[in-house]
C-alpha cells in the first residue's frame, strides 16, 4: 500500500506569503505615488487654466488680477479669492515689482477623510508669473522630496 499524501507543505505556505508580503510592500507605495501624481495632473490644469486668463486679463488692462471672477473662466463654487476643485484650492496674490506686474498662484492639496497618502499631507504647488513661472512644490509635510517627485 502506497502512502500519497497530496498538499503542501508549512514551509512552502510560509514562503508564498512571505514573498506576496514583499511584492505587496514595493506596490503599495508605487501605487499612491500613482493616484497622486493623477491629481496633480488636476492642479496642472488649473494653473494652466489661472496663467492663460491672467494673460488675456494683462493684455486687456495693464495689469493682472487677484479676483479671479474677473477672468474669463469658470469652475464650479469659484469665487473672488478662492478656486476650489476637487483636491486643490487655488488662491491668487497679485503685485509689481522691477520686473513689473506680477502674481503667485498657489494650488494647495485638500484632503478629506485621509484620501491623501501621509508621504505627501496637505502640500502646496507654487508658481511665480513672470518671475518664476515653472511650477514648483511649496509647502510639503511628508518632506520635499516625496512631494517633488509628483512633478517628475
């Protein structure tokens, strides 16, 4: 009489879960690196959207403005000092300085019930018209060179 004994064994079942453990451990932070990097890709497009308007608004008065009412776009809830979209809030500062009239437009991440990964928190998007007009991380919890690379 033979003796087949069909299955496997501890070890094996050990060494399965072990290396789904790794894997699981390299993903998951790859992933909300992800899903991040497609909200950013929100904020882009509205500091495109801000950074166009302000042009034409330039061209039309001399000058830009703090109001974004008075540009020709339109976001849902916008207000004068305020854009708010679904993971960002865009505020404008306007000035003039020696290069002449200028403004900062900050986009800052809004997080609601943890929908933001701890690495990033609650981080801010910069960008300085015309003096330093590419855009940049300003403000980021997680450290800046987790919130840099979101730009890469």
């Amino acid at each position: 009489m033979t003796n087949n004994r069909k299955g496997f064994t501890l070890i094996e079942l050990l060494v399965v879960v072990l290396i789904i453990g790794i894997l699981a451990s390299i993903a998951i932070p790859q992933y909300f690196k992800v899903v991040e990097k497609s909200r950013v890709a929100e904020a882009m497009s509205l500091i495109s959207s801000v950074k166009s308007a302000e042009e034409r608004y330039l061209a039309r008065g001399g000058t830009y403005t703090a109001d974004f009412t008075q540009l020709d776009i339109s976001y849902a809830n916008m207000t004068a000092t305020s854009i708010p979209t679904k993971f960002f809030a865009a505020t404008v500062v306007t000035g003039s300085g020696a290069s002449g009239p200028n403004y900062a437009l900050t986009v800052t991440r809004q997080t609601n019930s943890s929908s933001v990964a701890a690495r990033y928190g609650n981080y801010s998007v910069n960008t300085n018209v015309p003096d330093r007009p590419i855009v940049q991380i300003a403000a980021c919890p997680g450290g800046g060179a987790n919130c840099n690379e979101l730009l890469d």
